[in-house]
C-alpha cells in the first residue's frame, strides 16, 4: 500500500508500527520527560530551546511518543523534515546497510558513488531543462552560503538581496539574510556585509497583485543596490519562518524576469518547501520558474543532515577546486537516507498525498475561518497551510491569541508550531504519512482551542 492510499489509521504508514492515536497518559510533561528535561537545563545552553516539553523516544507516522508514554498528534515534521514518515523502513534499511560498510571517508578525499547518485537525483529532479550541477552540504544554512559564494564567484559581484520577512538560516551570512530579529539575529551582530533587503509580495498585508508587487521591489533593486552591483537574488518561494507568505500570481516571474535581464542569479531557496511538501516536488514548479541556483535540506534525507545546491551547470562550475565542500558534507549514511527519501517520494505517491493533505487541511481551517473573525487568512499549498491570526476590529496581528492557541493544542497531544515576522502564525506541517483520521481529529483540536482562547 502506498500513502496515497492511506484514508484511515488502522495501521501505522511510514514508520515503526506505533499505534496511530492521540493518547494522553499523563499531564505535559509527565514525570519521566520532566526529568528529562530538567537534565537539559543543566547541560544544554539555554539558548537552545524547545517548543514541545515532552522527551521524544519514538515516531512514526503521524505520531510522537514521549517518555512517560504520551502519544502525540504531529503536525509539525520536525520542521518539514520528516515528510516520508519519521523513521520510513525503505530509510532505516538504507542507513543500516550503509553503516555497515562504512560511515565516511570524506568525498573531497575518497569518492564514493552514493553522492554522485544524490547529486544526479537532484539535477533530474529539480525545475529546469538546462543542464544541472549539484554539490552537497550539511544543513540549510550551509546551503544558502554556499549558493551566494557560488554566485559571486560567477558574477564577480558582491552584493546579494534577500527579502522581508524571510529566513535563511542562523550563520553569519543567513542571519544578515533573514529577516526576524528576535530571535535569530538580536545580540549576534554584526553581520556580513553587502546583504541588502527589498520588499516581499504579502498579498493579505499589501494588496498588491504580483505586477504591482515586482514593480515595488525592482525598482528599490535598481535604485537602492543597482543592477550591476548584484551577484544573487535569493528568496523562498513561498517563505517559511515568515508565516507560509505565498507571493502573489506573476511576482515571482517577474523577479526572475529581471535577473536574467541584467546578469543577477535568481536563487530559489526551497530548504522547506522542497520534495513534495507544497504538493510539487519543488515550490518554483508552481509558479512557473525555473531557479538558477536552488537550495535544498530539511525532507532530503528524512532527518539525517544533508543538504544541497544545485543549478546551472556553467553557474555551478565557476568555483576553482577545492572551493566548494566540507568534512562531512554529503556524509555516505545521510546520502543513503536521502536516495531512499527520494525514491518513497516518487514511488509511493507523496506529491499527491501532500495535495490531499492541503486540501483537508485548507477545508478545515477554512470553515473556523467563516465562522471566527480572528483567522484573517488562510493560505499555502500541500501540506505547507498556514493561518493567520488578527485582531478583527483593526487586522492588526494578534501573537497572543496564536501563541495561546499553540499552547492549548499542545497541552491536548497536538504539536503545532507558530511562525510569522509578527509571531501570529500557526503552521501546518504534518508528515506525508499521517491518515486523514489523524489528521481530522488533530484539527478538531485546533479548532477547540481556538473557540476556548
């Protein structure tokens, strides 16, 4: 059976056979987690925090299992990570078979043919009909710095615009680019230089349509940077952190338009919104472009690190040898994750499950909305669906009812995750292996949250 197949929760898809079911033993955290999390605070910085508190010891399909035997609705992939199910056989089998042979060499030192076959995927898989090049990384943000170094080595320029509201990473060079101060950027600068910011296409914020959008953004390109100034554009199609904004209809085209007219690289950076997550294999297919440069991470290797660019061929050959890599960049174990990922992807039916899951979800949310002011917008495609939460006298956003709403789901067993410049946003991100009966009962939760708050 494939997940396209999947309509119930009887048996559990993409994962160790973990009974697919909301079930609360205990109050968040039980005993066990709360142990377990008070050693956290002991030895891990508190910068690093959590949103869940509970202590994971099993997943699988649409579940989380915590310590004290909790099992938790998961709407939230590990971040868009986990897309084929958390610990997916076809991917667990893969890994084990690779660590048995060996766990690294370092490619730049002794190659090995499994990157060569994720970089081939790639170049296949990604939008494009010129001839592609691939090199991989470890994370996202490795990704995105890799893709501006790449850029101004082809151009001979320095500069690079990023866009509101978008995130990057949490680099030196991906802070500079992302957008949100608190909390990614406060306190850690100063930042690279020669990033510059241009205005993003926010439909329910600007009332722009996509011509009108461009025009704003080329101009402030034009005056602001200057044209030949520009090594890279780089922007995601349908930005994450930023709360799921999706671009109005041409604005993107027209960006890309542009950069092709005066020599800048148009960087897509699909580190969320890749491998079938929007109900595409790649977010640019949606609106019709074709990215010089794309970045990928996140659901590419079904939580192992690993990352991507992959482009022009010409684009991508412009660094001298040796410029490009890492010590453990294209690690043999997360490319056998990743070919595994990539064939559940394509052969057990994830984009069209994703555009289910978008469906049920953009239905269900879509109902609160008509019947509750506060949901302002509702947006996204796949299984990447946002709602936006307002003040509905003024419009103005209103984190407080969203960070409520997250808290509420929570405490009942559903992981949600928030997100957005104004911290009004909640994100749907379940993993393409979640039954719709799961699905359907983790949004009755949403929805009795949102009533109560």
């Amino acid at each position: 059976m494939t997940l396209l197949d999947a309509t119930t929760d009887a048996t559990p898809l993409g994962g160790p056979s973990l009974p697919q079911e909301r079930r609360l033993v205990t109050a968040l955290p039980g005993p066990r987690s709360a142990e377990i999390l008070a050693r956290k605070a002991e030895a891990v910085p508190a910068g690093v925090g959590h949103t869940v508190p509970v202590a994971a010891v099993a997943a699988g399909g649409g579940v989380v299992v915590d310590a004290d035997g909790n099992s938790l609705i998961d709407l939230g992939s590990g971040i868009a990570v986990t897309s084929v199910g958390n610990a997916h056989p076809k991917v667990v089998e893969a890994v084990a078979a690779q660590t048995a042979q060996f766990t690294h060499t370092c490619f730049m030192i002794s190659p090995y043919s499994s990157y060569i076959e994720v970089a081939e995927a790639l170049n296949r898989l990604t939008p494009g009909s010129f001839a592609k090049k691939s090199a991989l990384f470890n994370s996202g943000a490795e990704a995105v710095e890799n893709a501006i170094k790449i850029a101004r080595k082809h151009t001979g320029r320095q500069a690079v615009v990023a866009f509101d509201h978008g995130y990057h990473g949490r680099t030196n060079l991906t802070m500079a680019l992302t957008a949100k101060s608190m909390p990614y950027k406060s306190g850690f600068g100063p930042f690279a230089p020669e990033v510059y910011r241009a205005p993003m296409s926010y439909p329910f914020r600007d009332g722009l349509s996509g011509a009108e959008a461009a025009a704003r953004t080329i101009l402030q390109l034009e005056k602001q940077v200057g044209a030949d100034n520009l090594a890279a554009v780089i922007v995601e199609p349908i930005q994450g952190e930023g709360g799921f904004i999706v671009p109005a209809d041409g604005y993107l085209n027209a960006i890309v338009d542009w950069c092709r007219e005066n020599g800048v690289v148009f960087i897509a950076d699909e580190v969320q919104t890749g491998f079938a997550r929007t109900g595409a294999m790649f977010a640019s297919e949606i609106f019709g472009i074709e990215p010089d440069l794309i970045t990928t991470a996140k659901g590419i290797a079904a939580g192992l690190p690993l990352a991507a660019v992959t482009g022009r061929a010409e684009i991508m050959d412009a660094s001298h040898a040796g410029g490009l890599g890492g010590t453990y960049g294209g690690n043999p174990v997360a490319c056998a994750a990743a070919l595994a990922a990539i064939d559940v992807f394509e052969n057990e039916g994830l984009v069209e499950r994703a555009q289910q899951i978008g469906e049920i979800l953009t239905s269900r949310l879509s109902a609160m909305q008509a019947s509750d002011p506060r949901i302002g917008d509702i947006r996204g495609h796949g299984a990447m669906i946002a709602a936006e939460f307002v003040d509905p006298e003024t419009n103005a956003p209103d984190a407080a009812l969203t960070a409520a709403v997250a808290k509420a789901c929570i405490a009942e067993g559903v992981i949600v995750l928030t997100c957005g410049t104004y911290g009004n946003v909640i994100r749907f991100l379940p993993p393409l292996s979640i039954g719709d009966d799961l699905l359907g009962e983790g949004l009755d939760v949403v929805a009795a949250a949102l009533a109560a708050a």
